[in-house]
C-alpha cells in the first residue's frame, strides 16, 4: 500500500511544486535508489520484470528507487523532470498473467518521456499493446493494478487504469492518489465513455475499502488543504511521517501514511521521497530507509552521485538493510528514539537551509551516515 500526493506552484509557498511518494511494500523487502545513465540502443527487445517489449533508440537517465527485484520503480525522476508514482488498486479486471507490471510502467515512462504528455501516451500506448499482469509482491502472491501521478514543471496529471482500461484527469492545485480508485466522471480523457464512472465501474469496493485508500487519500487531501498557501518541504515531510490513532486491529495501521507493518498488517512504508520542481532547478529528497518516521530525508542533486549503479544492487540493498535494523532497534526504545528524532530533525533543518551545491550535499550525507552509525 502506498500514498503519493502533489502540491503545484499555486498552493505552495514559493510557487514551486513539491511530489511526495511513501511506497508501502512488505517490510523485509529491500527498497533501493539506483541512477541509470541516458543510453542508446541497438538492441529491438527489453526485458522488463516478466516480460520483454519493444525497445526505442534512446533512453533518458533516471533516478529510481524500488524494490530490489523488480526492473521497474515504485517512484522516480527523469533528467527532465518528469516525476512519477504509482499506487496498487483493486479492480474487477486484475490478471494474474505475467506482463507488463506496474512498476515496469513507471521506469518505461521515465526512460522515454520528456514531460507529463509524453509520459502518459507512453503507459496508455503500451497499456494497449500489453496488458497488465502479475507477481507483484516479495514474497507475497500479490496481484493488482495501478494508478499513477505523473508531475513536471508544468503540469500534473493522475492516470487509473484498470485491466487495459484507462482515465487520465488533471491536477489543478493539489491531490493525492492511493489504493484506490479516485477518477469518477471528472476524466477528460479514458478509454472508456465521457460519462462513466470510472471508480465505481471498476473497482473491488470491498478490497479497496480493507485496503483504506480512500481514507488515507482524504486525510492527505486534508492536510494539504490546511497548508493551502504555506506548503513547503518540511511541511511535506511531516506529512508522509504522519501516524492516526486508528485502534482497529484489521487496518488501524492502515490509516496511517507513514505505515508500520504490525499484527495483521504486513505493509510497511519501505522507501519515501520528495522532489521539489522550480525554474528548471530538480531537487530530491530520499531516505533510502524504511519509516521516514525514524528515517533522515537527504537531499540529492540529478547526477547519480550519491546513488548505485544498476550493477550494484547488493551494495544498495547493504545500505538499506543497515537503516533498516536502526529502525527495529529505535522502535523498542521510546527514549533513544526522540533523541534520534531531534538529532534527526536537526540535520534535515541544515539541509533545508543550505546553499544547494554539491559540496553540501556531500557533507548531508556524510552526517547522516555517522548518526546512524552512532545510534547503532
């Protein structure tokens, strides 16, 4: 389970506008951020997490941070600034025939697009051509499909599609999209007719209501439209770090937006980032750990520096694992976990603050590798 919202440049407080994704997977599942360089190819096949598709001459470098097994991304960026996330949602057209998943969705669209437009052709064109389809989970056998928010400098657009149907609708100041479906009538464009209801033609209502997506959605919503005019980073990283008081054992954790796997529940948020978009500037926010909740934001300039090579998934999946243990240890000791946090909060007002160049980037991520090494 996952949430993803956005806040465009007329409800933030620089006018620039600001992504969050929380990607929610099974809570021993690696979560890493990898860098893949624009490349040309003369290779006419690729092989995706299932399946292999056709191949274009060129693809743009991106950044993408995922599950380790999976060939797509839950979330990334592209050198263009063209920003997606994708959530699992529940619909009567789910096929457990492998194909094309949706996190194949999210890195084919970043590797071949140039701005939101571009990326949503880019999903319904292979949507149409391939379908959806498969093993989602770790170790689960979790099948879905999925939706998207697909964001650039300019615009902001939230594509659901179900099966190989599909509606696309705009984002005008804000939104949140999360494991369910949100697109009504309010589509401008589906595959489907101008006045289909969308979410109630195709979604599992019982799945999707177990799933809370619906709540989580409208809680993000809410806490947007408090911040309305005052929207920033670190209002943003509060958001996804946000726990409700939800008791219920079913999906009390559910409901959270920073979520812990725990009694029935087995999602957990495993990975989380924030891209602020302004005057062609990109600036990235990632934890590369589980639970932004116990986890340090650090920022990232769009050059692969600080992130692993494709080939290096083993060392980015060490990296991740050593986060990972701090988490389990801080969420046994109250105490040492608030020290944390203030220590914590202290590095990220730093980065916040900074003059945004490599130099102190670099030194960010030198801090924060030193308090986790302290706190370990």
């Amino acid at each position: 389970m996952c949430d993803t919202f956005v806040a465009l440049s007329n409800v933030t407080k620089d006018n620039s506008i600001i992504f969050a994704k929380n990607s929610d997977r099974e809570p021993a599942e690696p979560h890493i951020g990898i860098f893949v360089e624009r490349k040309k190819h003369n290779e006419k096949k690729v092989k995706c997490t299932y399946i292999e598709v056709d191949q274009v001459p060129e693809t743009y470098a991106c950044m993408l941070f995922k599950p380790s097994w999976i060939w797509g991304a839950e979330m990334g960026i592209n050198e263009y600034g063209v920003v997606i996330g994708n959530e699992a949602v529940f619909t009567k057209l789910i096929s457990k025939e492998e194909s094309l998943i949706g996190m194949d969705y999210v890195r084919l669209a970043l590797e071949r697009s140039k701005n939101t437009e571009e990326a949503v052709e880019v999903i319904i064109k292979l949507l149409k051509q391939y379908g959806q389809g498969g093993k989602c989970g770790y170790k689960k056998n979790l099948t879905y499909d999925n939706s998207y928010m697909i964001v650039d400098f300019n615009k902001a657009f939230v594509l659901e599609t179900a099966g190989r149907e599909w509606a696309v609708k705009e984002i005008k100041d804000f939104d949140s999209i999360s494991n369910s479906l949100s697109i009504k009538k309010d589509h401008f464009k589906s595959s489907v007719g101008k006045d289909i209801d969308f979410k109630a033609t195709f979604e599992r209502r019982l799945i999707a209501k177990v799933a809370s997506g619906d709540f989580r959605r409208a809680l993000t919503r809410e806490e947007l439209r408090k911040r309305r005019g005052n929207i920033d980073l670190n209002n943003v990283f509060k958001i996804t770090r946000i726990h409700t008081n939800s008791k219920n054992i079913f999906n009390g954790s559910m409901k959270n937006i920073c979520m812990h796997a725990w009694s029935l529940i087995s999602s957990e948020t495993t990975g989380s980032i924030v891209v602020k978009l302004k005057d062609g500037e990109i600036q990235i926010f990632a934890t590369l750990s589980p639970r932004p909740c116990l986890s340090v934001y650090k920022p990232l300039l769009f050059n692969g520096k600080f992130l692993f090579s494709e080939n290096e998934t083993r060392k980015a999946i060490k990296y991740w694992q050593k986060r990972r243990k701090l988490v389990l240890e801080l969420s046994k000791n109250k105490t040492l976990a608030n020290e944390f946090i203030l220590q914590r909060d202290k590095l990220e007002k730093r980065a916040l603050n900074m003059e945004w160049n490599e130099g102190n980037i670099e030194e960010i991520w030198k801090e924060e590798e030193k308090l986790i090494s302290k706190f370990l």
